[in-house]
C-alpha cells in the first residue's frame, strides 16, 4: 500500500513568489512538507539546516520564479482582460516605471479584474510548480508515495492534478 501524502499548494505558491534573501524554502521528499528557513531565526532553524545539509537528496530547494517570468504573468492575464479600460490600464502600469506596484494599484481599480487575476495566476503559477518538481515528484512517486495536492482556498480539488 502507497503512502499517501499531500503539498500544501498554497505554501508552495508562496515558496514560488518570496523573493526575501532572508528565507529559503524546500520540499520534504519523504513527507510532502514545504518547509522554510529563515535568516533571522538561526537558532530555531538549526536543527532544521542540519537535517537538510546531512540528507541532501530528501529536501529539494523552491527558487522563486525569476521577475522576467513574474513580468510575462502580467502582461499574459492583461492580454486576457476583457474590458477596455481595465486592459489599457493594466498595460500602462506595466509599461512605467514600478510595473509590479502600479499593476497591484491598478488592480485594485478593478475588483473583478483583481479577483480574476487571483486565480489566473494561481493557475499559472501551480503549472510552473508541477514544472519545476516534476523530477522529484516522480522519484516520490518511484519510492511508493502516493502525492496529491491541497486544492487553494476557493478552488475546486479537481481543478488541480492529483496526478502527474
């Protein structure tokens, strides 16, 4: 019988978007867990930073997606906006200065939009999470776990894979 676990997606997206210098996050290969160190927090951390520097191959480090992809996810959800005014806006705060601000400020111009964007993004970014872990989800899958992943909150479970 597989041993059944889960990812928190919702830890993931975050682990995908925190671009701080202070965290680093990684995918616990044996139990599903996305776990994170903090800078600032050594002491608590050590035991943790131990474990993963003596069993390199259970933890799997998250990068954050790079800014040019962050970038790219905008200009793709406003290329999908169907009103004019929103659309217009949404290209114009990418084409100034602080498009990552001025997207956000704009956003919250167009509550529907906004909440459009939410989940196109969180869309797009689990497909660049199950990109990214592919091989190790493969190899958790190899070793007889049985991975899923939490649905976000608001989602459907069967909007999300629960196989890969």
């Amino acid at each position: 019988m597989n041993k059944k676990i889960r990812i928190d997606t919702d830890m993931l997206l975050v682990a995908l978007e925190d671009h701080s210098f202070e965290r680093q996050y990684f995918l616990d290969t044996k139990t599903g867990e996305i776990l994170f160190l903090n800078e600032y927090l050594e002491t608590e951390d050590e035991e943790l930073q131990e474990q993963i520097e003596t069993e390199v191959h259970r933890f799997r480090r998250i990068d954050p997606i790079d800014s040019r992809e962050s970038f790219s996810l905008m200009e793709r959800f406003t290329d999908t906006v169907e009103g004019v005014d929103a659309a217009a806006a949404l290209r114009d705060a990418l084409a100034g200065k602080k498009p990552f601000l001025n997207f956000k400020d704009t956003l919250a111009q167009f509550p529907a939009v906004r909440e459009q964007w939410f989940s196109f993004r969180g869309q797009e970014l689990k497909q660049l999470a199950l990109e990214a872990l592919e091989d190790e989800i493969r190899h958790m899958e190899e070793a007889g776990l049985e991975v899923s992943f939490l649905p976000l909150p608001g989602e459907n479970s069967r909007n999300f894979p629960e196989d890969l």
